[in-house]
C-alpha cells in the first residue's frame, strides 16, 4: 500500500502570474522551504502519494484558482497538466485549485484577501516573524490592541481553513472502500504561518487522527521564553499548545529546539522529558493535554547532485562569464540575501566598508557582489529597510570608487540562475543574519564554489551548528570582528580555502531534502 502524504505551508510549488496581455502563466514557486520540500517530495514520490494545500497568495493566484473553478482545463500556460476542483465551504475558501505534478497534487486555497492579508502580513511576518528573530523595537513595538485581537482572529481562520483541507483530503482517502480506516497517511505542516494548525487538525480528524501522523516542521528560529512573553498570554499558550497537537515537531538546530522546550514548562508548565529513550534525532518528549509530541532536530543539507547539474546550465554559465568580467581577477565577496531584516545586509555593508577603511591594501583589489531579493514590501519596516540597504551601498561606492574599480555591486531583483553563478565564483561568502533557522546559501556557497570559498558565517544562524569548525563564526551585531574575519577569509592560502570549502560542502551534503523529509515521516510509522 502505497504511503499518503499531505504537505501544508503557506507558499506552494506553484504560482501565477499575469502576462503583459493580462493572461495567466504558471511558473514554479521559490523559496528555501519549497525547494527543500520540493526536493525531498521528489525522491519519495515513487513510493508516496502527495497532496500539497498551500494558499492562493496573490491575485494571479486567486485568478487561476477561479478559472479552474470555470475550466477544469485549467489556465493557460500552466506548468501542470490539467486537474479537478474540490468544492469547499465558501465562507472560508471560495475556490480551490488541484493540479498534478507527477505524483504530487497541489491544491491551492483562495482565502479572502483580507483575512489572508491580516494573517500572513500581520500576524505570521509582523509578529511571529519579528518575534523568533528577535527584532522587535520594544521601546515602541510591539502592542498589542484592538486591533491585533481582530488580526488574531484572521489568523487562526487562515490555520482553520488549512486544517479543513487537510482533514478533508485525509479522511476522504480514508473513505475510500477500498482503503480500510488504517490506511497510512501522514501529515507534514509547515512553519510559523501555520502554528495553530496541528491542534485544529487533531480536533477536526476525531478517533480517526489515530491512524494519521501529524508532523510540524519550523525553519525559523524560535524565541527564548523572556521573548516569547511579550506576546498577550493567550496568544503564546495558543500558539504551543496548537504546535502540541502534532505527533512531532521539527527544527533545525539544537538551539531552537531547546528554546521552544523551555517555553513548554515556563507556559505551559507542560511535562517535557530529555532523558527518555527515544528515535534518532529526537531530543525530548513533551505531553500536554494527554498526548504526547516528540521533539526533534533535522538539519537541512542541499541535494548536492541536483544543485550542481543546475548550475551546469546555459543560463548559469552565462553569468559566470558575466561576473569574471566585473570582477577582472579581483578576490570576490559575495552574499545573497533577501532584503529582510533578520538577515543583516546592513551591517554586513558597514562591515565591508570598515574593511576597506582599516585594511587599504585590499583597496582595488576585492570586489563586493551584493544581490538582494525584494522581501514582504507589503510591509513598511521592510520598505525602509530595503531603501537603507541601497542608500549605505551608494555611500560605499562614493567613498572608495576609483576610475577602474567599482567597489560594490548591489542589485535588488531575483535572479536564481545569477546566484548560482555568483556562489560558483565566490572567494568568500558572507552570511551574517542576526538569527536564522537554517540558511541554506551557507551551505550552497561551498557545495558550488570552483576554487574554494571561505564562509563568514554568523554564529546565530542554525547552519552554524554543523558548519562551526570550517566556517568563519562571528557575532552578527559586532561590525568590526566581521570585518576582521573579511580580511582573513581574503588572505586565506588557496590550499586551506579549498580544504574548508570541501568539508563544508560534505556536511551539506549528508543531510539532503530527502533524507531530512524521510526522517520526519520514519518517526511518524514508529
């Protein structure tokens, strides 16, 4: 009996967009969680069915979403085949989408605008967001009034509306004559935007939830119980005890793990177990309300083959090219961020600006390749944040800029095929976020890189936990140990840059999407 496997995050593998005509066409979705997840699915999907509910995120989206509902042929210029539609309740989704991708079946919700809109900008990014990342301004932010309580109230429909769909597409497969109630089917739900949603399915699957694993993986970090207190106490018992409803619960650092443990018995006063025999990777058992949840560390590497074979592509070379040629023999520091505020740019430009200041001799000899992906501008902290990332990058270059060298590249669009190859030339790599889950551009720099890369890593990203003995670690906030470690990552001897640049690149390489999804699901069938 072939395994069922029902995938929620808030993105999916899929988007919309509207071409210059105004028709609709389909492109793949980005982003470091889909494409682990993407990633994984692909290995196991010939032994697995897959479902995959995610919502419609923009008006493209939602556009395709009804043009399903009008044709079952689906929107033009699909990257799927054609599908069949769900019929939902259409006070929360009004339409749904399904098409397959091989073996996967995607799903894509229409969640009213609005309620979409408070949810993901203002609760899941505003809040929970600056929450496990530590950014909040407290003099002045957060508070919680009013008019957070109304967008508490979207949030939780938005996670309602996911475990419908999936309590929907469980027990439906359990329906089935042909499948008797045992029928294994797991549940994996992704992230911060969707906290709620392990309790609510559990409620929703009744007796039946005993025959369906519910697994909930969190690829941010997450606050330390002092922090987590500045959220109103019912909202931070709501949102553990909504993870506590999953049979297993997944971060990707010892770190994070541990912090969400220590919130359980400061809040909850949940009873938490370390010392239990229990799975590889787990770390501890938490029950709560009579259930019990297994806590667990995955780490999540880069799936080495498919990511280099990518980079072997036309496009790609292309830009290799392209940046030999900015660079004209010039050691190369290279980052790759989205312009979000966790990640550091700024910082990470006052550090190079300070390394060109303190150490002249790299003056005319280095070259600083910043590309910056446009990040939540829905949101006005991030609006801002962007504009002070190009403002400083034009102080740089006004400072130092000489006739035949430009010190500092900046741009600001998404260009994938542009990353790959600037992680493929990189002499240094700088990764300096102020928190991070995971972040897997620490881990692709070395698996890409031609020659070597040193890596400049922050300690407060979860890859520094398995990349700590190769990597360059510094405090994210101190701006002058991250120019000292700039300096040394560019004099680094080639022999030791390569022999570093190989280790991180095996350690990437032993915990693939596939393995770190096989994981999660092999301790669902315990």
């Amino acid at each position: 009996m072939r395994k069922r496997v029902l995938v929620a995050s808030n993105r999916g593998p899929v988007s919309y967009w509207f071409g210059v005509d105004g028709t609709l066409i389909g492109r793949r979705g980005g982003g470091g969680l889909i494409a682990g997840i993407t990633s994984g699915l692909e290995a196991l999907a010939i032994e697995a069915d897959v479902s995959w509910i995610c919502a419609a995120f923009t008006d493209a989206d939602r556009a395709a979403a009804r043009q399903w509902d009008a044709d079952p042929q689906g929107p033009q210029d699909s990257p799927f085949p054609p599908g069949i539609l769900g019929s939902p309740d259409a006070s929360v989704l009004r339409d749904t989408v399904i098409a397959d991708d091989g073996d996967v079946t995607v799903r894509m919700l229409d969640i009213p605008p609005d309620t979409f809109d408070r949810a993901y900008n203002n609760v899941a990014n505003s809040t929970l967001w600056f929450l496990h990342h530590l950014l909040f301004d407290t003099p002045n932010q957060p508070q919680f009034g009013h008019e957070f309580r109304r967008n508490w109230e979207s949030y939780l429909a938005y996670n309602q509306a996911f475990a419908d769909a999936v309590a929907e597409e469980a027990l439906a497969e359990h329906a089935r004559p042909e499948q008797p109630p045992s029928a294994d089917a797991d549940a994996l739900i992704q992230d911060y935007h969707l906290s709620l949603a392990p309790r609510l399915l559990r409620d929703r699957l009744g007796d039946t939830a005993r025959g369906i694993g519910i697994a909930h993986f969190s690829h941010t970090p997450w606050a330390p119980p002092d922090y987590y207190r500045l959220l109103p106490d019912e909202v931070g018992r709501a949102i553990l005890d909504g993870m506590l409803g999953a049979d297993h619960l997944g971060f990707h650092a010892q770190w994070w793990a541990d912090a969400f443990l220590e919130c359980c018995e400061a809040i909850l006063d949940a009873d938490v177990s370390r010392s239990a025999p229990m799975a590889a990777n787990a770390v501890a058992r938490v029950i709560h309300r009579g259930h019990a949840t297994e806590v667990a560390v995955h780490p999540l590497g880069v799936d080495v083959p498919a990511l280099r074979a990518r980079a072997r592509a036309d496009d790609v070379q292309a830009y290799i090219t392209a940046i030999n040629q900015v660079a004209r023999g010039r050691k190369l520091i290279v980052r790759i961020d989205r312009t979000e505020l966790s990640k550091n740019i700024v910082r990470g430009l006052a550090a190079y600006r300070e390394l060109l200041a303190t150490r002249p001799e790299w003056r005319g000899r280095v070259v600083h390749l910043a590309l910056a992906y446009p990040s939540r501008s829905a949101i006005p902290e991030y609006r801002a944040y962007t504009e002070q990332v190009r403002r400083l990058a034009q102080e740089i270059v006004e400072e130092f800029r000489t006739p035949d060298w430009n010190p500092l590249i900046l741009e600001v669009r998404d260009d994938y095929p542009r990353s790959l190859a600037a992680c493929a030339r990189a002499d240094v790599l700088l990764v300096n976020p102020i928190r991070d889950g995971m972040n897997l551009v620490a881990q692709e720099g070395p698996v890409l890189s031609e020659r070597g890369c040193a890596l400049v890593l922050s300690r407060e990203a979860g890859a520094a936990a398995t990349l700590y003995g190769e990597a360059l670690l510094v405090n994210p906030y101190d701006v002058s140990e991250t120019a000292a470690a700039l300096h040394q990552a560019l004099a680094m001897p080639d022999a030791e840059r390569r022999r570093r640049s190989d280790a991180m690149a095996a350690i990437a390489a032993a915990s693939p999407p596939a393995q770190w999804l096989g994981d999660q699901l092999a301790s669902l069938d315990r």
